[in-house]
C-alpha cells in the first residue's frame, strides 16, 4: 500500500486562528489559544496519522516585527516554518487587508510550495464580506488556492485537510504512527499555565512570565508537577500573587483541571513565583527555555 507523509507550515498574522486550526486538525489541544497576540512562542508540530498518510502540522508565533530578544527569537521559528515544508497554510482573517511584514508576504508570493490561502473566521462576517475578501485574496496572490472556513466552528477544515493529502508527497512516516508532537509533557504543563496567566492578568504581565515545570512525576494514578513561575521584577512577582494569594490560587485551580483533562489523570499541582531580572533579554536564559533551536 501507498503511503504519504509531508510537513505542512502554518504562518500568519498574530490572532487569525492559526493555533485554532492546528488543534482543529490535530483534534487536541496542543497549542494554547486566547484572544491576545504571542500566545504562541514556539514552533509547535502537531502529528495527524492515518492508516495511509501522516501530516505533520507546524504552528509558529504570529508574524510580528522583533522588538527584543525573545521576539527575535519567535520569528526563527517562523522563518524556518518557510523551509522544508510541503505544503504552506497561509491563514488571513475575514476582514484582514494584508501581511504586516511585507517581506514575508513576498516569500509566499514567490513560494516554490503550494500554498494555501484560508479566509478563516467567516462565522464573523455575512456573503458580501466574504465575496469582497475572496477577490482581494485572487488578486493578491493568484498563485494560491483559496478556503474559506472558519477554524472555531470546525467549517471547512475538512476540505483542506483532505486538499493537504493530494499535495504531499509519497513517503513512509517520520515519526512513529502513536506520536501526536514533538513536545515532551513538561512543555504542555508550561503552556497550559502560562495560558491562564494570558487570561487572568493584564497588560506586559504575561509577556514578562515564563514557565519552569521543575518536576513531573508520574504515578500509577497521579501526577505530580512543581512548576515556577518566573517574572522579571518584585513588584510582578506580588502582581501574580494577588491579594492573600487569591490570583495565584485561581491559576492553579484553572490550570489543574485542564492538566487533568490533557494527560487523562488526577494532578497534583504546585506552583511558586520567582523573580529572574530580565531573563527576556538574556540568550542564555532563552536557550535554557527553549527558544534558541
Ligand atoms: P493565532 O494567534 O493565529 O494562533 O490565533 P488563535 O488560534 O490563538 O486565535 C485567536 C483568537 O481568534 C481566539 O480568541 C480564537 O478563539 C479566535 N478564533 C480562531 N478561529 C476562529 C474562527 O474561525 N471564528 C471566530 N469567530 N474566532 C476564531
Ligand atoms: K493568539
Ligand atoms: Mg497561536
């Protein structure tokens, strides 16, 4: 029997679905998703398997311009979504008028691989939006297929997913068929935290927040984590602990329920904060969380 496998990439502005639509596809929550933009840091696979094809989907930070290290960092992970890839998921949003580096927006133009243009969200808007986005899009880049769908109400998934297929190349798996990501448990528990800090708190809070899970132990019926949570500054530190605790406790309670649902098990979870002046800034600490490949 035949079989195909390929990598499929992922790219797009900040916030257009591009995290919704993996997990669409991958039928999991591997990405974390919110409404704020650089929810996603890292380049992401999510692993689809059939009894005859294997898609390997990369989700990557939306495409911003690098103001400091840890953004510089992000965009190495979208450039080397341009590379190696089979087959490209350009993602726009109804609405949406164009890329906001137009750099990268000539290399999808230029691209020797097949592109897919997806209009996503059009549970937003009526026919006559979307009429008027489907010819933008033909006219800027004729070279694409275009979808429309909507990524949060699973419309449309399906065709491009099948679409996906026909383009990949014939191809024995790379990774074995039960694997799902590339990502270890530690780095699910981090984000899954690190979500609900995006959600709780406000303003340059959360980008000054990374996320140490420290242990992960796992028992017959029970896992236990100790995760920090690291900030830049004290006066952060009291920010994320809240009053008597209280916020901190949320973040636990919250995160702990969907650790739960992720891995299946009952959780123990513990969490404390550290102060870690600047650790956006410096490599090493970047490299120690990942962001340096
Ligand atoms: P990313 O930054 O491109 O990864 O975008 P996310 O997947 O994190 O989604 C950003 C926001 O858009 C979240 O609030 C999603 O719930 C929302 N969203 C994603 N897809 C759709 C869609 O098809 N329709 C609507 N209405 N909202 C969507
Ligand atoms: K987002
Ligand atoms: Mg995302």
């Amino acid at each position: 029997m035949s079989h195909k496998a390929g990598f499929v990439n992922i790219i797009g502005n900040p916030n257009v679905g591009k995290s919704t639509l993996m997990n669409a596809f991958v039928g999991e929550r591997l990405s974390i998703i919110t409404s704020k933009a650089q929810t996603t840091r890292h380049r992401i696979l999510g692993i689809v398997n059939g009894e005859d094809f294997q898609v390997i989907l990369s989700d990557t930070p939306g495409i911003i311009k690098p103001a400091y290290e840890l953004q510089q960092s992000m965009m190495d992970f979208v450039k080397s979504a341009f590379e190696d890839a089979d087959v490209l998921l350009y993602i726009v949003e109804l609405g949406e008028k164009e890329l906001k580096d137009e750099s990268y927006f000539s290399k999808i133009k230029n691209s020797p691989i097949p592109v897919l243009l997806l209009i996503n969200k059009i549970d937003k808007g009526d026919e006559e939006q979307l009429a008027k986005a489907l010819e933008l899009w033909q006219s800027q880049l004729p070279n694409a297929e275009i979808f429309a769908i909507s990524a949060l109400e699973n419309f449309g998934v399906a065709e491009v997913f099948q679409r996906i297929i026909e383009l990949l190349p014939e191809s024995p798996p790379f990774y074995p068929k039960d694997q799902l990501t590339d990502k270890p448990e530690r780095f699910f528990v981090n984000e899954i935290i690190r979500e609900k800090i995006l959600l709780h708190y406000k303003k340059e809070i959360p980008y000054a927040v990374e996320i140490d899970t420290e242990e992960f132990f796992e028992d017959d019926n029970i896992i236990r984590i100790r995760s920090v949570i690291m900030v830049e500054r004290e006066t952060q530190k009291g920010i994320i602990i809240g009053h008597k605790g209280a916020a901190l406790k949320r973040v636990g309670v919250e995160a702990r329920k969907d650790l739960e649902a992720f891995f299946g098990k009952q959780i123990h979870l513990e969490t404390y904060v550290k102060v870690n002046k600047n650790w956006r800034s410096n490599k090493n600490q970047l490299r120690r969380f990942g962001y340096n490949q």
